[in-house]
C-alpha cells in the first residue's frame, strides 16, 4: 500500500490497481500464523484470547483516524499528498514492528496456564 502511495503520481491506475490487490492477498496471510497461535498457545482458551487480542487490534479503528486527522487535517492539494504518504509510511512502520514483534516472541507451543487437570477437563465436556 505505501508502494501505491510512493508511485501514485507515476504509475496507471491499472497498475495502482494491481498494486493495492496484491498488498491486500498478502495481508491474508497474517490468519495464517496470527489466528492460529490462539489455539496453538492455550487451546481450551483460545475463544478467550482471541477475544482479548482482537479488542486490542480494534482499538486501532478508534485511533486511526484521530491520528490520521492529526497529520492531514484540512490539507489539499500537493500538500496533501505528501501528508498522506507521511500517513501511510507511519502504517507501513506500525506493520514491519508487530511483524518484528510476532516473529521474535511468538511461540506455538502450550503454555502452562493453558493447562487443564484430568478433572477440569471432564468438566468442560458434560452436558
């Protein structure tokens, strides 16, 4: 997305076009390896977690804009553009760290929390 931004002003909007559907397939693959550590690391909890992660994430829907309003706000023109590429690379710069973050913290294994005991397990599968 902030390679559509960079070109914009030198490429086709077919090109744009191409650009953006690609940024957006390779975003599918966050539920890939993201969604499925919830299960990986707490199995009989992950509904629970993901619940907590996902709230998390959603708050970016609130702040978002009020950012995005903080560096743009009523700018036009040739002025806006520049604003809106400051925007996107501060996107871009959110991205690469949670990437980062994931990928150097992120474990797929069982955590002790996450254990049930023989009888708490019984529990959870009576009617």
């Amino acid at each position: 997305l902030v390679l559509c931004v960079e070109v914009a002003q030198d490429c086709s909007h077919g090109v744009l076009v191409l650009i953006l559907i690609a940024a957006v397939g390779i975003d599918g693959l966050v539920f890939s390896g993201y969604n499925c550590n919830h299960l990986d690391i707490g199995p009989p909890f992950a509904g629970t977690l993901y619940g907590f992660t996902n709230t998390f994430a959603n708050m970016m829907g609130i702040v978002a804009p009020i950012v995005t309003d903080a560096m743009v706000g009523d700018a036009t023109g040739p002025a806006a553009i520049d604003k809106w590429k400051n925007v996107f690379r501060l996107n871009l710069g959110v991205a690469i760290f949670g990437c980062a973050w994931f990928a150097a913290f992120a474990q797929g294994v069982p955590q002790p929390w996450a254990r049930l005991e023989e009888s708490e397990v019984s529990l959870h599968f009576q009617s």
